[in-house]
C-alpha cells in the first residue's frame, strides 16, 4: 500500500522546514514507522554522498538519518549548486545533468518533473510516511510557472500541504495571512494546516496571535514550536548559517581560522571541529585579516575554484597565510581548498565558469585539471599518521605532483590522497568529512595542541535527533499531522 504523504513549505528560507521535517521523521521512526524524507528541488552547495554513488543535499541526508535509513538519490531528485558565472551546475538523481542560468533553468523545469514524480512514487512504494520538504516561499508567485519545489509539486503529486512561518524574525501574522493572500485559489487549497516556528517566552502570549492566524486563512494550526537552541549541534545545510559567527570559548585553547569565500561548499565539515568545547572556529570574511594567533587555517571545499583563489588573493588572505606560516603555523585544503594550495590550478573546459588557469597559492607543489568526470564515492583509510578516517569524495579534478608521493592518506582501495609539503605543515585532501571521525579529530586535536577530543560528535547528532523529537511531540499535534497526510 502506497504510503501517506505531507508536505511542509515554508513562508520564506531559514523558517525551519529541514530541521521540523528531520525532528518528525525521528518522532514517527520511534513510533514505529518507516519514514522517507523528500525534497523535490534543493539549491545547496552542501551536499552528501548516497550508498548509490550519487550526491544530495545535505539536509536530506541528515533527514534520512533521522530516519535512520540510508540516503539515497531519489530523497532529492533534482539538486542546484550554485556556480559563479556559469549558474548552477543541475544534478538529477545524483549525477551532473548540466548546468544553466537561472532564466534557462526555468524552462528546464517541465523536462525535471517526470524524474521528480517518479523519485517521489519510488519512495512511497518503500515506506510509511514520506515527509516532503519545500524550498524556499510558499509566496514566490513568480516562479509559480513550471514550479517543481513547492506548489507545483504539491499539486501534480496530490500531497497536502502545512505551512511554516518563522516568529522570531518578526511579522508572522502577516507571512502566514499574506501567503493565503497572494497564492492562487487552487494552490491555497492545498494547505490544511500552519505551525510557527522558534517562539520565545510566554507562548500563551501569542494565544491571540494563532487564533487571528487561522480565522484568517482558515487554516487549521498544527503548533507552536518553541526556539530550539541545540539545533546548532545539527550540520546546516544553508549558507546562512555562515552569517551566524560562532561565540568566542571561554575555555578554548585553540584557534582555527577559515576564510569563507564567495562559493564556499561542504562547509559542514568543520562542524565537528567547531563542537569541541577546546576548539574556536573563527570565519574570516573579505575586509577582515587572518588571525595572528591562529593555530591551524583551513582552506574549505568550493563550488568555483578559480574565482574562490581570486577572490582569496583580492581579499589579501594570501599574504595573511604567509605569514602564518612564518609564525609556525599549519594550513589544510579541503578539496577546493587543496587544489588552490598548488602551483597551478586549471579549468580549460570551463566546467565551473570561464576557461581558464591561474596559479595557485604555492604551498604545495602540485597541480590540479578541472575535469567533467566527477568523483562521488565514500572513502576510509588512514591518514598519513595511522589514524584511521571515515568520509567521503565529491570533486571534479586531478591533482598531480611531487607532494603527492607524500600522501595524506592511504585508502582502504589502495589508492592515495592528497598531498603533504616537505615541510610537513601544508596539507591537502580531497576527503570531505575527516573530522567527523572521532578518531581523525583526536589526531588533529593532539597535532594543534588542544587536548583530547571530548566529543563524540555522531553519538551527539543522534542524541540532538532524540531531544529534537520530543520537542516537536511536546509542542506540535503529530497525531492530527498524521491524519491530514494522504
């Protein structure tokens, strides 16, 4: 028997419609039921490797853990990950389909639904509930045309719809009443229900304001969900969760500085590093420096190379780096980061943008090809000191040179990655996830001076899922939500 569904869209990005669709997804699994998480359309630069060698968002991944199954590439069959001048490279069940600018994705849209649909259809003959996500507004009336992401897909597929709006950024009487406003008559018809989102103090306070709410849509109210702090214990998947600078440590010994570039991708993996209380993650923006007493810089993944490397020397952190070498310092590359850390660095395809090379920043002496084959695998071994990792690879490239007779890592295939400077203090992998390994982190936790590792940072995630859950059973009627799925 097909299973039930139910959609949940958002008034506007951030409102917490990943987050609410992973708390619900680990709420049902603990009552007992399969559940498949779905999401039509996802525009992310984070991105997860699937047991089937494809690539999805990174919050559909985190929502299959809540479920606790294994993603795989139909939970997000379509998944833009923005370039720079080239758009968005399209992804369609895992694998590159293309890329194009925004106005030609539009009409690429109607092609995209049939896979869509099926992805979704798949999922519903495996499980029993699948909760869909939304992206971005409910209200982009102007992209309502060929839409796949949100009413669009609600409607060709026949799954109602409840609809997110988020208090604590003000004004969610009139989201919420204003989505029903401007919303075409069919398409408002869809929704059977609202929640609001991270409220704060007194909720009987806003006793009035849930009631003005659903006379005035004639929506029925789900819940109130109040303000969830350990959420940032949870890998983000939006880059807005950059613009959120993590508090200075009281008790921090050590400091981690990490230029965030225009196209900065997989930006997740440093959210172990970041958990531990001995650790200081400090992001560095254009216009600031690279902190002095940094004890580590770590250079992320991105999604456009060369025109991260030139932003990187325009916004001088080239000379900041040099001169944190100078004082002693250590520098890693995560894939993008690592193939800037080269001599040369060259796309002559135009894979992520213009034809081109440049050079690269010279700290290792390696060289990187943008290719268009694309390497989606998950990858263990060890690193260059016996510690053992587990993560895997999502790059677009090779990379050769003398520093790679100095690996980083050994991988159980019997391949080796990345590359080591002679200096030993300069190093470069194209593994995502290292430092999700409680193990790989002690190491480099040991390597910067900062102690043992406290956390164990996959047992704490599941441990978020759990509370996560009896959150939204407390505050949200999931038993009225099961019965508006169909």
């Amino acid at each position: 028997m097909p299973a039930r569904a139910l959609m949940f869209q958002g008034t506007g990005s951030d409102v917490g419609k990943s987050l609410i669709v992973a708390g619900l997804a680990r709420a049902l699994v603990l009552r007992g039921l399969k559940v498949l998480p779905f999401k039509p359309q996802n525009m992310s630069n984070n991105a997860a490797v699937t047991i089937d060698g494809g690539e999805i968002g990174r919050a559909q991944a985190l929502q299959a853990r809540a479920a606790k199954v294994a993603p795989n590439v139909h939970m997000n069959p379509v998944l833009l990950k923005p370039q720079s001048e080239v758009g968005a490279q399209i992804v369609v069940r895992g694998r590159v389909h293309g890329k194009a600018k925004a106005a030609d994705y539009q009409a690429l849209k109607p092609e995209l639904m049939g896979a869509v649909l099926d992805s979704f259809a798949r999922l519903k003959d495996e499980a029993d509930v699948v909760l869909v996500e939304g992206a971005g507004s409910a209200s982009e009336v102007n992209l309502r045309a060929n839409d796949i992401a949100n009413m669009g897909f609600a409607r060709a597929a026949n799954v109602p719809v409840v609809l997110i709006g988020d208090i604590d950024r003000g004004g969610v009487i009139a989201s919420l009443v204003g989505t029903k406003a401007v919303l075409g008559p069919e398409d408002a018809n869809m929704i059977c229900g609202f929640v609001v989102n991270k409220f704060r103090g007194d909720p009987t306070l806003f006793d009035s304001g849930m009631a003005r709410i659903a006379e005035a849509t004639g929506w029925e109210s789900f819940g109130l969900i109040p303000f969830f702090a350990d959420a940032r214990a949870l890998p983000a998947e939006d880059a807005l969760a950059l613009e959120q600078q993590q508090a200075a440590k009281a008790d921090a010994r050590v400091k981690i500085a990490v230029p965030v570039l225009p196209h900065i991708a997989n930006f997740d993996d440093l959210d172990p590093l970041a958990a531990e209380p001995a650790v200081e993650i400090v992001r560095i923006r254009s216009g600031q420096a690279l902190p002095g007493d940094a004890q580590l810089v770590i250079l992320p993944g991105s999604k456009a190379t060369l025109s991260d490397l030139r932003a990187f020397r325009e916004a001088g952190f080239d000379i900041d780096l040099a001169a944190h070498l100078r004082r002693g310092g250590s520098v890693l590359g995560l894939c993008g980061g690592y193939q800037m850390l080269g001599r040369v660095l060259r796309d002559p395809r135009g894979i992520e943008g213009p034809p081109g090379e440049a050079k690269g920043l010279g700290l290792l002496d390696v060289e990187t090809t943008v290719s268009s084959e694309k390497r989606l695998e998950p990858a263990q071994g060890i690193t260059f000191d016996g510690a053992p990792f587990h993560g895997y690879e999502m790059h677009m490239g090779y990379t050769e040179g003398t520093d790679c007779d100095n690996a980083f890592a050994q991988l159980d295939t019997g391949e080796r990655d990345g590359a080591i400077s002679s200096t030993g203090r300069v190093f470069g992998t194209y593994v995502h996830g290292l430092f999700a390994d409680d193990k790989q982190r002690a190491a480099w936790l040991a390597r910067i001076a900062a102690g043992p590792a406290k956390v164990r940072y996959n047992e704490q995630v599941d441990a978020v899922l759990d509370k996560l859950a009896a959150h939204l059973e407390a505050h949200v009627d999931i038993d009225r939500l099961l019965r508006a799925a169909r």
